[in-house]
C-alpha cells in the first residue's frame, strides 16, 4: 500500500467543487468592514461555546467556515492571490481580514485548523494562543504527522494550552512555542455538584453521527463509515449490557444529539440496534448537557469520546474501548489507542484496544470495581498527565494575568 494514502478516503475533486458551491450559496454577504478589536476568536464555529467564559473581554470574530463573507475583504484576497500563489484564496482572505480587524491577540480553540499554526509568520508582532478544544487520537493523519508533511518550517505560536503535560513533546517537535497544561475549558467551569451520585448506573457516552465519510482498512478496501462505527458500537453495547446485568448496574445511553429533531433520530437509532435489548436514551436539549451528565453519574464507558476523558479528570470512573483498529482493520490506526501519544500499554486497568470480549470485560472490571485508593494511584499515573482538572478555570486564569489578560 501507497505510504501517502490516508485513513479517511479523500473527497474527490468534484465533491470538494460542490462544497465551495455550497457555501458561495449559502453564505451571509456583507459589504461593509469588519470592526475592529484588541482580541480576535477565529473559527466561531468551534470557539463560540467557549465565549461565556471570556465575557469580561471584548472582541470579535474572524469566520474561517466562510457563513459570513466580507465582500472587500474578498476582492483583497484575490488581489493578494496573485502574489501569495501558495496559498488558496480562502487562506489569503484569512489574512487580509487580520489585517483590517488589526487585534493585538487571536485565539483559537480549533486545533486541527494548521494554517492557523502559520499565521506568525504573516503577523509577528501579534499574540497567538491555541486552546485544545477535543481529544487528540493517534490515527495516522493526526495534525502532527499533517503538519510535518505539509509544512517543512517549524513555525511560532506564542502559547498553547493542551489538555495535559503529555503533548508537550508533540507540540515542541513541530512549534516554537510556550506550554501551559490548562485542561478542558468547558469541564473546568462547570463543577462537580453535590448532589448524590448515582453509583449503580453505567452511561454509555453517545458518539452517534450520520457520516459521509469512506475509510480505508489495511487490506486496501474502502468502508463506509458509518456500517463500521455501527458495527464497532453494537459490538460493545452487546457486552456492556451483559456486564450489567450480571453486576447489577443499570446502563443507559447520553446521546450526542440535542436538538429535538437530531435526539429523535438518534433514539431511533439505538432503538433498533437490537430486537431484544432495549437501550435508554437520556434526553438531551442542550450542547452543555454532557457536563450535567458527567457531574451527576459516576461511570462511563467510551469508544474514543472527548468527553470520556473529561470525566476521568473529574474523578470519574471511565472504561476505553478504543477498538477501531482491532474490531475495523483501519489503515494507519495502530496508535488509535487511549492516552495518546504517551506510550501505555495498548490493554491495561480501564482500557482496552482489543475488542475481544475476555479484554473489554477485563477493562470494565479494572475501571468499576477496582478499589478507591488503587484509582488514585492509577489517576496520577495515567490521567493526570493526560488531563488535569483546573475547577472555574483558576490556575489559567492566574496564568492569563500574567500574559496580559484579565479575567
């Protein structure tokens, strides 16, 4: 198999043709000039949920899914596409809006997004900050390895905020920057309440979406996405119910859908999964639930899902089955595995990256019946330097003082 192919199919050329026509019909046209400001948020697609938590700063935002389009700021960016060849016309408008809006910092929390990484270079005399916004997976095409093969500088940003101390390493390979482990934002600001914890439920944690996507196995044959992620999820439902049963623990499902609609269809979904198990699905009416969620159960069991480690880092017990490789045969996914890139075991206390049954009910076992003081123990040693809890944000806060902001 060709080294250059990915796990995930490529778009073909008239696919990506029908995106760019897409948004050219359905954007917003806007003939005037973006305002300024001292503080930029790009991609508000992803950082909008964060805004809460800045709200004592004032700013403005740079729309790189292109909903919004300034039209002069398009006439710029095919003007400066002449000049700047090697970069795309979506890329130049990137620029060209920085320079009219003219902050002094620019945030972003879309950390797959790699020509923010660049921007330094266009505007060295402005602050870059990057927030991890979901967790990082060792598939193949992570941005690290994109990064390496599409850029050859080793570019600046002024401050990143993994998760955890475990992607310095990743970060320094490829960046000149400062690192502050910051945790989740979003779980940080919401505590854990003191409401009595249910103890005798498991929530399977949802990751249910339509996908249009083809992958790639390692024999070379293209699946469709969504055939193996339902496969690989009624693998594990089908044992993780019978491990409920025989422990006496009652499991329910928090979907990743929210709106009615979205919710309906996915409780569908789950509802025939199987003629004789009938799932539970939480209802769910808003994006911030899963912390509400996370706040009130005490165990969880994931495939892969971000919010999994975010319960781990509240103290929660959590089982991942990080199977895709093992169940699916993805090209280029042997390091899909839990605490990525630190190097654990690929099966070990509440993780398993084998999908067969005596491993997946060995990780269950491990993650809800081993003791409190062993947990604290495996905690520190695998957790903690994956992500760390920060309660209201207060140690990055103190951090964000100290590089001008106030919070």
């Amino acid at each position: 198999m060709k080294k250059n192919l990915s796990t995930f199919v490529e778009k073909s050329k008239f696919q990506i043709f029908l995106k760019r026509l897409s948004i050219l019909y359905n954007c917003r046209l806007f003939f005037d000039y973006p305002k300024k400001s001292k503080i930029l948020f790009y991609d508000p697609f992803v950082s909008n949920i964060y805004f809460d938590i800045f709200k004592k700063l004032r700013f403005q935002t740079l729309d790189t899914r292109l909903k919004n389009i300034y039209f002069i700021i398009v006439l710029r960016a095919i003007y400066r596409k002449f000049k700047r060849k090697n970069l795309s016309l979506k890329e130049n408008y990137i620029i060209e809006y920085i320079k009219e809006n003219n902050p002094e910092h620019i945030i972003s929390f879309t950390n797959v997004d790699l020509f923010f990484w660049t921007l330094k270079n266009y505007f060295p005399d402005k602050k870059f900050y990057l927030f991890q916004a979901s967790s990082i997976n060792g598939w193949g095409q992570n941005q690290f390895e994109r990064y390496k093969s599409e850029y050859k500088k080793r570019n600046k940003i002024d401050y990143i905020f993994p998760w955890g101390k475990g992607l310095f390493r990743k970060y320094k390979s490829v960046l000149d920057c400062n690192l502050i482990d910051a945790g989740s934002l979003l779980n940080n600001s919401i505590p854990n309440t003191k409401i009595k914890i249910k103890k005798r439920y498991i929530i399977f944690l949802s990751q249910y979406k339509k996908q249009t996507s083809f992958i790639r196995t390692n024999e070379n044959k293209i699946v469709d996405q969504n055939s193996t992620y339902h496969d690989q999820r009624k693998h594990v439902l089908k044992i993780l119910h019978e491990f409920c049963i025989k422990n006496n623990f009652k499991l329910k499902i928090f979907p990743r859908s929210f709106k009615k609609d979205d919710w309906e269809n996915e409780n569908l979904y789950f509802q025939r999964m199987f003629k004789n198990i009938n799932l539970v699905l939480i209802k769910r009416t808003h994006k911030k639930q899963i912390y509400d969620c996370l706040s009130k159960y005490q165990n969880f069991v994931v495939i892969d899902s971000s919010a999994g480690y975010e319960a781990l880092a509240r103290g929660k017990r959590v089982c991942f089955l990080n199977i895709k490789k093992s169940f699916s045969n993805y090209y280029d996914s042997g390091d899909h595995r839990y605490g990525w890139p630190l190097k654990f075991s690929k099966n070990k206390n509440f993780w398993s990256s084998s999908h067969k049954k005596k491993s997946i009910e060995r990780a269950l076992n491990f993650a809800f019946f081993t003791s409190d003081s062993n947990w604290k123990k495996v905690k520190k040693k695998y957790i903690d330097p994956v992500i760390i809890y920060d309660p209201l944000n207060k140690k990055l806060f103190n951090n964000l003082k100290k590089i001008g902001f106030n919070l």
